[in-house]
C-alpha cells in the first residue's frame, strides 16, 4: 500500500481537480489489484500443472478403461517369522505399483534385490526383477506388465553390489511376501 499512497500523495500535489486525482488514483488501484490477480492465477496455474504431472501415470492407467486398482499389503516375512520390511502393492492387471520399507542395511559389497516370481515358475518360466532396495531402505516400482496377477510372491535376495548374472541368488532369499488375488492367476 506504500506504493498507492506515494501516488496519492504525487497525483494531489499535481492535480488540482480533486476529480481527476481520484480517478487516477483508483486506476492505479485497480491496475496494482491486477497485478495481484495474474500473479494468483499464474501461481494457481503451476500448482495444478504440477499436480497433473505427478499424476499422469494414473491418468494413463484410468485411459486403459481400467480404474479400479486391487490394492494389499503385508509384511515381508524373514527367516524364523522377522519382519524385514512391508510392501504395498496394487495392480488393475496391467499397471502395478509396488512399494517396499526396510530397516535392515545389506552387508558391505551387497544389497538387497526384489524379485516378483510364480510359485516355482508355474508360467512366466522366470523371475522379474524390481530393483534393488535404496540405501535408505525404500523401493518403488510403477510399470505397465503385461499380465501382473501371473505373479505369486516378493522375495527379496542378498546379491553382490554389481552382480553381472541375471538370476536370483535363491540361496540368499531373506524375506518373502506372498502375494493375495488378484494374484496367482
């Protein structure tokens, strides 16, 4: 408001029609309420561009005709019945988004790997590779699968930290999460 009263008091020294002062003064006015207004709407306009954009991959999803996301979530079971961590998965058979926590820090020279596989390779013929789990204990996993309820179980591996074979080191299976339906179909 500093700014409208310096214009008050600059228009009132130079105008001498107390009509013409006023309305100068209101245009300002209305120009500085302006101002406000597109600086409002540019702000409102990046708020909502970014919201879009964090969901855009449910927006694609949703385009598949396929809304309705088949949700769960467990504990990722260790040996002797220790929780190594939890997973939150959903899938509407196509996209399927899973999250997993862990406390546990893999030895030096290794990490921690997810695998999404079929019961004994009942028919996919192999495990899927999600990733390993960060260094801060946490693994997302957003893609488009082709069939995911094929899928039975997580199980999560200890693997050399550049490990070159494809596989899971199944000798080194330290926890596992088995998967509810719509899941092993």
């Amino acid at each position: 408001m500093r700014f409208l009263e310096l214009l008050m008091v600059i228009l009132l020294s130079f105008c001498r029609p107390k009509l013409i002062c006023i309305t100068l003064y209101r245009t300002a006015e209305g120009m500085h309420s302006m101002k406000l207004a597109l600086v409002a709407v540019i702000t409102v306009s990046v708020i909502a561009g970014m919201f879009l954009l964090n969901n855009q991959k449910d927006m694609q999803a949703n385009a598949q005709g396929n809304v309705t996301m088949a949700s769960q979530s467990g504990a990722l079971i260790g040996y002797g019945g220790q929780i190594f961590g939890l997973a939150d998965i959903s899938t509407n058979d196509h996209w399927t988004k899973i999250n997993i926590a862990s406390d546990f820090i893999p030895p030096a020279g290794k990490v921690f790997e997810v695998w999404m596989v079929d019961g004994n390779y009942a028919a996919s013929g192999y495990p899927l590779s999600l990733g390993q789990i960060s260094p801060t204990g946490t693994l997302k996993f957003y893609e488009n699968l082709v069939y995911a309820p094929t899928y039975t179980d997580l199980i999560v591996t200890l693997e050399p930290q550049n490990d070159k074979d494809p596989k899971p080191a199944w000798s080194q299976s330290v926890a596992g999460y088995w998967m509810t339906p719509p899941f092993g179909q």
